[in-house]
C-alpha cells in the first residue's frame, strides 16, 4: 500500500481545515486517516497513481494549508519518502524507481517529552491529538553518494525522515 502524508503549515490545524470543508471531506471520506508526525494526516491508497490523484483532487487546500506533501511507495522504498512532483514522474513513467534516490531532503523528527501526570490527556484540539508525535524539523538538503546519505547534523535529533527529489527540487 502507498501512503501519502500531508505536514500542514505551521499557522494552521491542517485537521481542522482538511475536515471543515466539504471537498476535501469528501475526497477523504474513504480513507483512514492517521496522525503520524505533529500537524500531519497520513493516509493509505493502493498505488502511487492513486496517491497522485489524490493530491491532484487535493490540491487547492495543499496550496493553502500543506507545507509537504509526500508519498511512500514500497515498491522504490520501505522507508524512504518521495515528493509530490516525484511520485508524479514515477507514475508518469518520466522515470524509473531505481533512478530516485539521488537527490534528498533530510528532516530531523524531534520527538515532544513525555506529558508528566499531573496534565490532563485532553488538549485543545480534543482527545486524539493527546498522544505526542514528533515533529518535522530543519530539512537538510543532500546528494546521495556512492548508496550513502550524509548524517543529518543540523540539531541534535533521535531519528530522521528522508524524502527524495527531482533535481529541480533539491537546487530550485
């Protein structure tokens, strides 16, 4: 299954403005939604034609509301991500999967500390937003070389995200 993740701009609850509207309701009403990294959903289609068409479907609330959308296809990797514009050209045929890697984005996740017991589990945003979920931090833009990745070295973090580019995204 392919997942596709939407990382909202840090001005807005992109749940609350995905959910609110009727379109972009309904474009999702089909799927599960998940809650992976901290003002994201996250969602499984069957294909990466599929995830495609559901950023195309919708795209004027990514224009608005979304700072990344990205799209995770095991078929090219199990634990990499690809950009919107990738996935587009790998389901356009523009190219293979093995020619993906090259050019990366590194997010550091940092993970939120444990609340302590004396706070209440609901927050604002209501019941499911009480588990904390790491949070997407400075990307670092790298070249892969020779199969390898540098380390992410911009803050100190316990685990990272790599997304890959087109080359035009990694030196716009």
């Amino acid at each position: 299954m392919t997942r596709v993740c939407l990382v909202g701009d840090p001005e807005v609850n992109l749940q609350y403005e995905l959910l609110s509207r009727e379109t972009s309701r309904e474009a999702l009403a089909t799927y599960d939604l998940e809650r992976p990294f901290e003002n994201a959903l996250a969602v499984r289609t069957v294909s990466v034609g599929a995830a495609v068409s559901l950023l195309n479907d919708l795209d004027w609330y990514l224009t608005r509301f979304v700072d990344e959308a990205i799209v995770q296809e095991p078929s090219v990797s199990e634990t990499e991500w690809l950009s919107r514009s990738l996935a587009t050209e790998l389901r356009n045929g523009a190219l293979e999967a093995g020619d993906t890697g090259k050019f990366c984005k590194i997010y550091g996740l940092e993970r939120p500390e444990e609340p302590d017991g004396d706070q209440d589990d609901e927050t604002a945003d209501g019941p499911e937003s009480a588990p904390a979920r790491p949070r997407l931090v400075e990307p670092l833009y790298v070249r892969r070389t020779d199969g390898e990745l540098p380390e992410y070295d911009l803050r100190d973090v316990t685990d990272t995200l790599v997304v890959r580019l087109t080359e035009a995204e990694h030196s716009p």
